[in-house]
C-alpha cells in the first residue's frame, strides 16, 4: 500500500488540496472553511483531537500531508453530526473526516494501532460477510484483537454486560455457528467487489 | 385495510436475539393497535452503519444501500421506506441524497446493482423515514393518543433524543438543539417529561463505546447524571445505540466513577404499547436489563 502513497505524493507534489479534493469523499468542501471553530467546539471528543477539524482543514490547505493522513484526530469521530449541522457553511464534516480517515487508511498511512481503525475494519468485515452484522462475531473479533491473552481479560471484563444481553434474549450464543445472513451472501460479495473496483479505479487507487 | 402501510427496513440489532430484539417486539405491537401495515424489504442488509467508513469506502457503503432501495422499490412500490433504527434510516437517507446529488455515483451504483439483476430508480419515488416520523407527521398526537386506555401518569421521563434520530436530517423540521417531538410523545401518554433535559441531544459515543470505552462512557455518565439530577424515573430514547450504551455499561461506570447508576432506559414504543394496554411481554419490557418496574406494573393493571 504505500506504493500507492509514494505514487500520490508524485502525482500531487505539493497541492495537497487537490489531492484532497480529487480523492476524499467530500474533499471539495475544504477550501469553503472559514475557520470559525464551531465544529471543534461542537465535537463530543473535542479535547481527543490532536488537531480539531477547524485546524485539520488549514493543514489540508497548508501542505501539512503527513501530518493529516497519520494523524488519530479524524478517528475520534462519534458520527453525532453536530458539526454538520452547526457549520454556518454548512460543510459535510463529519464526512470529510470520515473520508480523510478512509484515505489514510487506504494508503496504509493511518495510525495502524488506533481502535476505531481496527473496530471499523473488523465491522465492515463482519458485515460484508453475511450482509447483516453478526454481534457475538464483533464483540469477540473485537475483544481478541491483541491476542488471545488480552482477549480472555477483555472478555472477563466485559463479562457482565454479555450476561445482561444473554438473559434478556438480546444476544445469540450461537452465533458463531447460526447467525442469520442474506440468502445469497456470494452475490453480494460480487457486488461489493465490483464497487470497490470501480472506487479504486475512481480514485486512482488500483490495486 | 390497514390505514398506513409502509415499506419496511427493520436492520440487524432489530433482529431475534440482536440487541435491540425487544424494541422491535414493541414496535410490532405498537403498530398493530395503530394499524400501521409493516412489509419487510425481502432479504434486506445492513446499513453499514457510520462505523464502516474506514474499509467501507464510498460507493460500496452506497451500494449496501442501494440494494436496500432497490428491493423495496420491486417489493413495495411507492411505499415509504420506513426505518426503526437510527443508523438505518441514516444511511439509507444519506445515500438515496448522495446518488440523488450525483449523476456518477447514481451510474456506478446502478452498474454494481446489475450484477445481482437488480436496478434503482430513487427519482423520490420512496422517501425514506424514521419510524417517530410516521408517528408525528402520518398518525399525529392526536392519533398516537386514540388507541391509549391507560396514562403513564407519575412516571418522569428524560427523552434522551441522541443524535442520529435527530442529525443531521431532523424530525418534523424541529430545531436540532432542542427537539421537543419525544417530551410531546411523552406527555400525550399520561407521563411527566422533562423538557429541560439538557443533555437531551448528546452524543452516548455511538460505536466507539467499543472501541473507545472511556472517552464514551465519559459522555453516557454525563447522560444519566442529568438525568437523575433532573429527577427523572427512566430515560426514553428512539435510538437502538442510545438505549444499548446508556443502559448496559451502568455498572462499568459505577465501578469507575464511584456513581450508583441503576436507571432503566426504554424505547417511546415500549411507553405506547404500555398505553395502549399491552402487556410487559408484548412491550419487550423483559428485555431491558435495567428493569423498568414502574411500566410493568402499570402494564400488568
């Protein structure tokens, strides 16, 4: 993957805004920012980020590329819209950040140890299985993904909660063995092959 | 005939043994005393949810959705698509906008779709809405209150909005600040809201509660503090995430902030089902880890 990085940094040189607006979902809202500071004062885990949207869209404009694309900041998004919806110019943040962590993520530049990284890839995946989430398959996916130690202690912590949802019927136990999918979930791994295809081509990532 | 019908998304924690199982048990019996006709989206997926952005991508999220779309507009034509789930009504939203915005995305979806011998039309054939929607702007209070033989009268609610029942889209064009729809639910049943409930809107961390555990029990804590501080008997939300992560780390936030939290949350259709005379089972009041008594008992006069 980070051939596909060294050949964005080529292809882009120094406008590291067009190569956000060519490549980032919703890119092309960047340069509208007036920098008022809304969003990063709106955002649940505001004091998370290293760099608020308000200071990650200057960055976009100043060239500051590495900074961005490995930064954890966009991963701390809750997906709660308040900047979305308080934005005077109306940008699509919370989806600006979403794709900016997406790119990142696919260029192989996102931070490989961040939590929402990992739980985001292993939701799409369990997802994109079956069609429908599987949520003993996430939660152990989840608990386990440092390894089978942490993943007992993991478990062992989060023991109570499982038990409240086994005993009022709101988790299978036998999921791993009977969950429930679509009817044909071969065809929508056909489906979902053929749009990234046609996403990576867009966006010049071919693979 | 039923007086509404509807197309209907009902998506994974909906599902038997799925998190949310007993909101759905109380949507069905809601609806059959309103007579709200419900036809599931044969084979319907997931949504994705806001979660699958990282691996998701754009189009493939899109094409999650769009599937959904495509099989409701073949299954129920011209029938809303109506969604009890937050995400679900977001995502397919989002995406019925984005591909109404994009004559590209619209192509590339419709050349995936093929594969599957499936096609989308959108042309807003089918707007997409959440299940308070129909309740407020279809039935009306008015409406929601025909059906009641009991009052929830000497229960104080906290209506716990949250955020994707209410951003970016909104409910019957109500501020996103301060939405008053779930304290006017509330109040049309006989019970008591809290209508300054200040963190009404805040975000309960949605799916990082998983994978950022403290940073999101921080803002529940926050949620059930007011809550209590306000007085309020149980939390009411119409969030599938918002119930599940206020209600089921309650001891974990005990144990860390030294708090005695122990407060039920419920779904505005368990309260209605309770009104409209059903019972605990039929309102899926078993199903709630933090037992919500008060409802019970008068579900059970």
């Amino acid at each position: 993957m980070s051939d596909v990085n060294t050949a964005m940094v080529q292809k882009y040189r120094n406008d590291f805004l067009k190569e956000v607006e060519e490549n980032v979902e919703e890119g092309h809202w960047v340069k509208m920012c007036m920098q008022c500071g809304v969003c990063s004062g709106s955002c649940p885990f505001g004091p998370d980020w290293d760099h608020p949207p308000q200071e990650i869209f200057m960055m976009i404009r100043a060239g500051k590329r590495d900074e961005v694309l490995t930064t954890e900041s966009m991963w701390m998004c809750t997906s709660c819209y308040n900047c979305i919806v308080r934005c005077p110019r109306e940008l699509p943040i919370t989806h600006i950040m979403h794709g900016l962590a997406n790119y990142a993520h696919r260029l192989g530049i996102a931070p490989k140890m961040n939590p929402t990284r990992r739980f985001s890839k292993i939701f799409w995946n369990n997802i994109a299985k079956t069609g429908r989430v599987n949520e003993l398959a996430l939660s152990l996916k989840l608990y386990f993904m440092d390894g089978f130690m942490s993943g007992i202690k993991n478990a062992l912590a989060m023991a109570g909660v499982g038990i409240g949802m086994l005993k009022t019927k709101r988790l299978n136990p036998f999921a791993l063995i009977n969950h429930k999918g679509v009817k044909n979930p071969k065809e929508l791994h056909v489906l979902l092959k053929k749009a990234r295809e046609i996403e990576d081509r867009r966006k010049g990532i071919a693979r | 005939m039923a007086k509404k019908e509807y197309s209907f998304y009902p998506g994974c924690s909906s599902e038997r043994k799925a998190s949310a199982s007993n909101y759905m048990v109380s949507v069905d019996a809601m609806c059959k005393k309103l007579d709200i006709k419900l036809n599931e989206i044969p084979d319907w997926n997931c949504c994705s949810a806001s979660i699958g952005y990282a691996e998701g991508g754009e189009l493939p999220r899109h094409v999650m959705n769009a599937r959904n779309i495509a099989l409701s507009e073949q299954h129920s034509p011209g029938q809303d698509i109506v969604a009890t789930c937050a995400a679900c009504w977001l995502g397919a939203k989002e995406t019925a906008d984005r591909l109404d915005a994009s004559e590209q995305l619209l192509a590339d979806t419709k050349e995936v779709l093929k594969e599957a011998g499936l096609d989308i039309h959108l042309k807003n054939e089918t707007p997409i809405r959440h299940m308070v929607e129909v309740l407020i702007e279809d039935i009306g209070y008015e409406g929601i209150k025909e059906p009641m033989v009991k009052s929830l009268e000497g229960i104080k609610f906290a209506g716990y909005v949250g955020c994707q029942t209410n951003r970016p889209f909104g409910v019957d064009g109500e501020s996103f600040e301060n939405p008053v729809y779930l304290d006017k639910m509330v109040e049309t049943v006989g019970g008591e809201a809290i209508t300054d409930y200040e963190k009404k809107v805040t975000c309960c961390g949605g799916a990082l509660a998983f994978s950022e555990p403290k940073k999101s029990q921080k803002q529940i804590k926050d949620i059930i503090e007011a809550a209590y501080d306000q007085g309020a008997d149980m939390i009411v939300t119409p969030c599938p995430v918002c119930q599940m992560n206020v209600e089921v780390y309650q001891d974990q936030i005990n144990k860390h902030y030294g708090t005695k939290f122990h407060i039920p949350v419920t779904y505005y259709s368990q309260l209605l089902t309770v009104a409209y005379g059903g019972s605990a089972k039929e309102a899926g009041l078993d199903g709630n880890i933090v037992r919500a008594k008060q409802l019970e008992e008068i579900a059970a006069k």
